[in-house]
C-alpha cells in the first residue's frame, strides 16, 4: 500500500495547469502541425495553436518529427488490486499504462473481491483517479463472484459513480446460454455491452495451449479453436435474437474471425477485440515450456496469426486490447501446467501493433489511432477518450517516435511483474510523450514527475 | 569389444559421447548416432558387470545422482537407483509426492536446493509435462527426463528399443545396429501416453516403422504429422509385425468418455491370443507396465511365448547405467555441447 500512498500524494507533482505548445508534431503521422493544450482541451491546431495569444507563455514541446495520436485506451486491463497487489496495483498498472500512450484502461473485475457490486467497483475507480495516470474505468462482472450462475446488480454499478458499462466474467466464459441471454438483454436499459470471454468450459478441460501439432508433440492438455469459434457463433446468434450489443474479447482464431465477419454482414451489434501477442506470436513459443507463453485463449497459429491480422485491417476485429495480465513471480517460475496463464501487455502493445500492421502495410497511423483509441472508447461507451486531434478536444495524446527501435526488457518495465513474453526482443516505436487532459504523464519516455513511481519500482 | 575392460571403455566413449546432449529430456534429442551409442554402450556395460563378482563398477564413484520423483513410480525409481549404484555413484531419493504447488515448495526452489547440494545428474519424474525441460534450466548438473506427465519418457523408449534390437537383431550382432525395416505396433492409450510418444521417436530414428493403433479419442489432435502410421484396426495393423507394445489403459480414461465401457475396448484393442498369433512368427510382445490384466493384454498372452516383459524391466537397469554413464562420465555432463541446456538457461534468464 505504500506505493499508492506514495503515487497519491505526488500526483499534484505533474506541474501547475499551464499551457503546453506542441511543436512540429505529425498528427496520426500526416502533415506536421503544432498543438496549443490549455485548460484540458486542444485548444488549437496548426497555425492557429502557434499564432494563439495563449501560446506566448506556453511550454513548448520539441515534436519535431513525432507522430501525434489520441491517448490510446485499453479495452481489456487488468489491474490486480483489490486483492493481487503482489501482481500488480493500480498505481503500478496505471503507470505502465502511461509509459505506453495510454490515456484510459478498463479493468477487469477478476480481482478479490469479485468487482461485481457497486462498492468495489467504485474503490477501483476512486483508486485510478487518486493515482491520475490514466483514466481506469472498472468493468463490472456479469455474474457474483464471477461464478457463472446468477446475474451480478449489473444496474447498480452502472448507476455508481463508476457509470459502469461494460461487464464481463474474463478469464472465465459466461457459458449458460440462458444467463448470457439475460446478461445481454439486462443491459440494454443502460446502453451496456457484454463482453465476452469465449471459452466452452467442457471443451477445454485442463486444457493448457492450443489444440494442434504442437500440442500433440509436447503433451499437453488442448485447448481447441472450436471451444471459442462455438461460443461466439452462439452469442452473436443471441445478440441478434434479443438486439443486444456484445462484444468478443481477445479473439484468437482464425475461425472466430470469420464468424465476426459474418454476423457483421448481417447486421449483428457485435465487435471484437484481438491483443497484440495474439498478432505476434504463435503456439511453437510453448516447446519452450516457458509459462511466459501461457495465455488464455491460448497463442495460436501462424495461420490464425495472419488471420487476425487481416481481420483487424479489414475492420471485422474492431480493436486491440491488451489483457495485460500481471502474474507475480511465483506463478511463472514453475512447471507449464501449474503458471497461472497471462502476459504484460500495456508497455508493449503500441509497438507491437506497429511491428505487426503497420510495417508490414497493413494499417496507417490513422488506422492505429482507430483500432487502439477511437474504437476501444465507443465500444466501452467512454466520453472524452477515442476523440480527433482537433479543437475544442480533449487534450489527451501521446507522441510516438515512429524511427526509434527498443529493445524489451522485463526489469526495466514498470509493472510490478515480470512476465512478458518479448523479453529480448527488439521492437519498433516509442512512446515519447503521453497527455492526460493536457498534463504530462510521460515525458522522454519517462514519468512525468520526479516523485511518481517512488516507492512503486522499488 | 566384448573382453573390453572399464578402463579402455572409458576412453573409448569420451571421444563418442560429445553426440550426447547435456540433458536428455527428449528421445528427439538423440539423433541416430547418439541413440545407438547408447544401446551399445548399454550392451558393453551388461556384458562388463556380468563377468563380474561384485556387480558394481567404479566409473561414477564420487558422483551424485538426485532421484527426484514427484510423481509414485517405484519400479522407475529403484531401476534408476540399481543402475546409479552399480556404477559406484552416491544416489539420494528425492521423492516429493504430489505436485511442488500442493507440496507447498516450488519447482525452483526445490532445483535451487540440489543445485547447492551439488547434484551431478537429477533424475526428474514429474506430473507436468516440460518439468525437467523447466529444471534443466535451473541446476547445472545434468537433468534425465524420467516421465514427465503426458510428454515423454526417454529411458523408457531406450530400453524398449533396447529390447527389441537383443531379440530382432541379436545380442551378437546388434553392435552399431539399428532397427531398420522392423515394424513395431504400439497400442493403447496414445493420448496421454509418454511412452508412446519417446517411442514413435526413438524408433522412427532407428530406422524402425512403427504404427499406432488406437481409437480415435485416444489419438492426439496432430498425430499425422509425427513419423509413424496410424491405424484404428488392431488386427489388420499387427499382421506380420515384429513387435507389439501395449499401453496401459488408464482407471481414470474409463470414466472420461474415451471410451464407451472396458468391455468395448478390450474387444477393439486388447491383444488376446487370437490377435498375438497374428504378428510374425518369431515377433515379440511388450508392455512398459503396470499391467491390466484382462484389459488391454490377455494373462495369456502376457506370461506366454514371446512375452519380454520381464526382460525389459531388466533391459532398464541397463540403459539407464549407459545413460548416466554417458552424461556423467562421456565430458558432456559437465560442458558438453549443451544443446538443449543452453536454450533453457537463456530462457529462464
């Protein structure tokens, strides 16, 4: 807990309200044009922000060069706290989250308690703005205790004050079709969205990778594309029949993507998410029997890898989320069946994303600005994120050096874990500079605010 | 070579043994060179040990040898426990019944304490699969993969390929043999089957061929790539080959839908007397044990001509003498050329 005491008393530390000229920067990585931020908003653009009266006086950001995006927003966090604050908190979440040009998360409620009451859910979003890193929007579960057999007070926490609009049981499937017909239905007074996490329980028994070739070397239990392709056929079905909105969490088959594609054509309120390593890496990483790659869904194929690469490019998958999944050490240093699955995600994700789509052509900068701010905010309903670079916005961006090449290194990541599964590798692009309603939280690369982290790396 | 002394053997193999990993976790780690020089180093050991008044040979004296079982398997256990003791090496049982979470210490941790004990080779039965792939990257010393979940049980397969080289080939004229153009039939529970899977490998590296018979649940997802044929005939798969091997049925598939009833897959896929007068003539039947009897082989069949069962529990005190032999004593053990150790230390760094 000292690391949220620490954050809390620093986070008036960010610097005084004073308006920020951004110079030479590329919005979305197209013509250069300087950004006036004052007051929480882009107050102007181009000409207009340098010629301001308000920018005479204003701190001026070396964007030379950089690419502009909106604040990027994860759809698909998890946070730890309450209860896994070994693993992770939400200051330490918030602050990786920061560190990779997020500007607003959504965390899961698989923490313990259960977030499945109006009060938890309020504690997690209290917790966020105290810390004032990103703004962390708790996802309520869909059932108590994440149990899978008895709806949660959905509208109380929709009516908290953490306006809750997005439900899911993650890490576990809301497999009785007749209480995911509830769910959906339920939320509609409210404008909610389940989202769902794809996974027929009886169908992956122990299951611990992808069904496949290299499961059947390696002896391990598998975890077949049907279990999740039987689910999202069902749901979108369901969707449909009572006109509700869902949502398919970290799709990972080729197969899914193909069932998306097809209740889109016909007019299903359906979209989809896809996490970066789900666009990276495949299933040969387990022969490793590092747990670094367990994962639930499970890496799949290089088939399924281009699969949903194309379908993000196309639009059937609607974003990329994270399911940043800190573990404590303990639960990766220890035989595959026993490591708890997950990986970070939340300092990686925008390069990866550029390493998978846009160098290889399949997405512009505006098409990362789509799949990883604009569409996450409409999706998860959340006002002030996913916005245009224009005037009258809200000032949350993030610079990205575009040229610059990392490379991954578990200690240096600001997490309170370890385990990310790029650990070595080199990847492209930077997160420079993030804005948080025109305030640094990262400058350089860096926490913004010397005193933001005391206490949390330790 | 079959007067050879120790002394000569010794430096003999010090020049072959480079071949061998620093581990053996994998059959797929022996290529074909490396697989026969164990099994012939296996046959000059057995021959060396049985001119002998004292069956015990002082190669690996000062040499400890860490059996860690986290698994029960007595008859795996003690035949790794013969075999380190008749080359001379200190042998401490490890066993921490259960799995390291359910025992409180982690995998690690328990890694860590015998590598500050100073092990020279850790055995590891385990109930994960990638379990000693997982403590090879955590002790120094060298790690023999003795069972590890539904993956794979390399010894096991050495001393069934052991076997079936003294019986097809010939004591006499097995030196630097493989199994070439001999068909080997495996049977059973392929799915959850370590043995199975050392085997298919080992033997297909032998030059053997080998055909899995098995119904349809009991194959994994990705069976047809692996380098063997798979057949769910019993009868037309065992015509004429020269080897049967059966896998023990689980207690546990019984009741998990793989199959309808006992009654049901003893028919399909029990050797009885019928089917074992199916295979060649002189062919030779096999089982890694425990049996069921009565389930997936006949009493009759398992007790009668052609039955090696009791000879490859012998075979295993052999080869697992080569193997430690090999590791300890051939240089590998302690640089070698650490193929598949030096993948796990980077990944575990």
């Amino acid at each position: 807990m000292s690391a949220d005491v620490s954050v809390t008393e620093t986070s008036g530390h960010l610097g005084p309200e004073r308006a920020v000229l951004i110079r030479g920067g590329a919005p979305y990585g197209e013509d250069r044009a300087d950004l006036l931020l004052a007051g929480g908003a882009i107050l102007a653009v181009g000409a207009d922000a340098s010629g301001h009266p308000d920018a005479g006086d204003a701190e001026v950001i070396d964007a030379d060069g950089l690419v502009v995006l909106p604040g990027l927003v994860d759809l698909h966090t998890h946070l730890r706290e309450p209860g896994g604050e070994d693993a992770e908190t939400v200051a330490t979440g918030s602050a990786a989250a920061a560190l990779g040009g997020y500007t607003a998360v959504f965390a899961m409620p698989n923490t313990e308690p259960t977030a499945d009451t109006a009060g938890v859910v309020e504690q997690v979003y209290r917790l966020g703005r105290e810390v004032g890193l990103v703004d962390v929007q708790p996802i309520g579960a869909v059932t108590v205790g994440r149990r899978g057999t008895q709806l949660a007070e959905l509208a109380a926490m929709a009516t908290s004050a953490a306006a809750v609009r997005v439900f899911s049981d993650d890490g576990d499937c809301v497999a009785d079709p007749l209480l995911m017909r509830r769910a959906l239905e339920y939320v509609k007074a409210f404008d909610g969205v389940i989202a769902q996490h794809a996974q027929e329980p009886r169908l992956t028994l122990h299951a611990q990778m992808h069904e496949g070739a290299v499961s059947g070397r390696l002896g391990l239990a598998g975890w077949p594309a049907v279990a999740e392709e039987a689910i999202v056929a069902r749901d979108c079905l369901l969707a449909d029949h009572v006109g509700s909105r869902l949502h398919v969490c970290h799709l990972s088959t080729a197969g899914s993507a193909e069932l998306v594609a097809a209740a889109k054509a016909r007019g299903t309120a359906v979209t989809a998410e896809v996490t970066p390593h789900h666009l990276l890496l495949a299933d040969e990483n387990a022969a490793s029997y590092d747990p670094v790659f367990k994962v639930n869904p499970p890496l799949r194929t290089d088939t399924d890898v281009t699969a949903l690469r194309s379908a993000l490019a196309a639009g059937t998958i609607d974003a990329v989320a994270t399911d940043h999944a800190p573990h404590a050490r303990q639960d990766k240093e220890c035989e595959w069946a026993a490591a708890r699955p997950g990986m970070l995600g939340l300092q990686t994700a925008l390069s990866v994303v550029v390493e998978a789509m846009v160098t290889t052509g399949l997405l512009d900068w505006r098409g990362v600005a789509r799949v990883m701010s604009e569409n996450p905010a409409r999706i998860g309903g959340l006002a002030g994120h996913g916005r245009p670079i224009a005037a009258g916005e809200p000032a949350n961006l993030v610079l990205v050096d575009a040229d610059a090449r990392w490379t991954v290194r578990a200690a240096e990541l600001v997490s309170l874990s370890r385990n990310t599964p790029f650990e070595g590798r080199e990847l492209p692009a930077r997160v420079v500079t993030t804005f948080l309603r025109g305030r640094p939280t990262v400058r350089d690369g860096a926490p913004a605010g010397h005193h933001v982290l005391a206490g949390v790396t330790a | 070579m079959t007067t050879t002394t120790v002394s000569t053997m010794a430096t003999d193999f010090q020049t072959q043994a480079a071949r061998l990993p620093r581990h053996l976790l994998s059959a797929a780690d022996l290529d074909r060179n490396a697989a026969i020089e164990v099994l012939d180093t296996a046959e000059r050991l057995d021959q060396a040990i049985a001119g002998r008044e004292v069956r015990k040979l002082p190669t690996l004296r000062g040499r400890t040898v860490v059996n860690l079982f986290f698994e029960d398997s007595t008859r795996t256990r003690i035949s790794f426990e013969v075999a380190a003791k008749r080359l001379s090496a200190d042998v401490i049982n490890f066993s921490a019944k259960g799995s390291s979470v359910s025992k409180g210490e982690s995998l690690k941790d328990t890694a860590l304490t015998l590598q500050a004990m100073g092990a020279d080779a850790v055995v590891c039965r385990h109930s994960a699969s990638g379990a000693p792939h997982r403590l090879a990257g955590w002790v120094s010393g060298s790690v023999v993969n003795a069972g590890d979940g539904t993956h794979e049980h390399p010894t096991q397969a050495l001393l069934d390929a052991f076997t079936l080289r003294r019986h097809l080939i010939g004591p006499d004229r097995s030196a630097g043999a493989g199994l070439d153009g001999r068909h080997v039939v495996i049977v059973g529970d392929v799915l959850h089957s370590r043995v199975a899977r050392s085997n298919v490998l080992l033997l297909s590296t032998l030059g053997a061929s080998v055909t899995l018979v098995a119904p349809p649940t009991l194959l994994p997802v990705g069976v047809e790539a692996w380098p063997c044929q798979v057949s769910y005939d019993l009868d037309s798969a065992l015509a004429g080959a020269d080897a049967v091997m059966m896998l023990r049925v689980q207690r546990e598939r019984m009741d998990g839908a793989f199959f309808p009833t006992v009654r049901e897959y003893t028919r399909g896929y029990g050797l009885d007397l019928r089917r074992r007068a199916l295979i060649a003539p002189d062919g030779i039947v096999m089982h890694p044990g425990p049996m069921n009897r009565g389930v997936e082989i006949a009493p009759a069949v398992a007790d009668g001509d052609g039955s090696v069962i009791t000879e490859q529990v012998a075979n295993g005190v052999t080869v697992r003498m080569a193997v430690l032999y090999l590791l300890l004593s051939g240089g590998a053990g302690v640089a070698g050329d650490g193929r598949v150790g030096q993948v796990e230390q980077g990944g575990a760094a």
